[in-house]
C-alpha cells in the first residue's frame, strides 16, 4: 500500500515521501497515528504542487542545514563526567551532548544525535542528522570530572 508521510521516520523515509508498506502497517500504525496518509491519485496531485511551491524554501533550509554542519564539525567539545579509573558511573547520551552544544550557543534536540554507548573516558564521534541530505559529526571527549 503507498502512503504519504508527513513526518521523518526512522528506516523508512522523510516527510513528504510516498512510500509502499504493508496494508496493515498503514491502516494499524502509521494513518491512525498521524504519521501519513493514503496516496490517493488526488493526494498525489496535492502534495506535487505542495513540493512545487516549497522548492526555494528547501533550498534555504538545506543552506542552513550545510552551514550548521561546518559549524558543529568545527567544534571539539569536552565533557566531564563522574568516573573512576577510566569507568564512567553512567554513560554519555545524546542529551548530555545537546546540553553541551547548547552552552556552545547551537539548539539541536537530542533526538536527531545517535550516539554509541560511551562507557569509558576517551575520544568519541557522535552523528547528528540535520536534514535528510545533511548529516554531521560531533567530536567530543570524556575525561573524568574533579
């Protein structure tokens, strides 16, 4: 069944892409949810003259997307956590990391950083996804607090 979503979703495609799921995917989960809608001959003809009309929005949007990536790859930020002997009580998440880059002065929310489980102090890269053709690397260090 091809359906048109209307939010990002996560292995399966971006808003405003029209995509083939199983029947019961859609009419269970994903159109009850307000995730996407049947792709109807009509809704198709809707939404190209939606994408139509949005086109030099995007190109601005992608602009600043390229432009935020530069700045975060730019970035080296250093985080201290409670440890001992190189072990950190916890771990590192992807809010701890957006709390850091927002004292840096940039706004991401947690939930476009993937970070992998930090579990000892060290060099790390985490992944930031700006927009679906903007991706970004934040490279950060642990080491252990005073």
């Amino acid at each position: 069944m091809e359906v048109i979503l209307k939010k990002d979703m996560e292995n399966l495609g971006y808003a405003n892409d029209i995509v083939n799921v199983k029947p019961g995917y859609a009419n269970n989960y994903l159109i009850p949810q307000g995730f996407a809608t049947a792709a109807t001959a009509s809704a198709k003809k809707v939404l190209a003259e939606n994408l139509r009309q949005r086109a030099h929005k995007d190109a601005k949007i992608l602009a600043d997307a390229q432009a935020l990536a530069k700045t975060i790859e730019g970035l080296s930020l250093s985080l201290a956590v409670k440890a001992e002997e190189g072990k950190l009580f916890g771990t590192v998440t992807a809010a701890d990391l957006a709390e850091a880059l927002a004292a840096k002065g940039i706004e991401l929310d947690r939930k476009i950083i993937s970070v992998e489980t930090v579990k000892t102090v060290g060099e790390y890269e985490a992944a930031a996804r700006l927009h679906k053709e903007v991706k970004a690397t934040i490279k950060f260090s642990v080491s252990a607090a005073e």
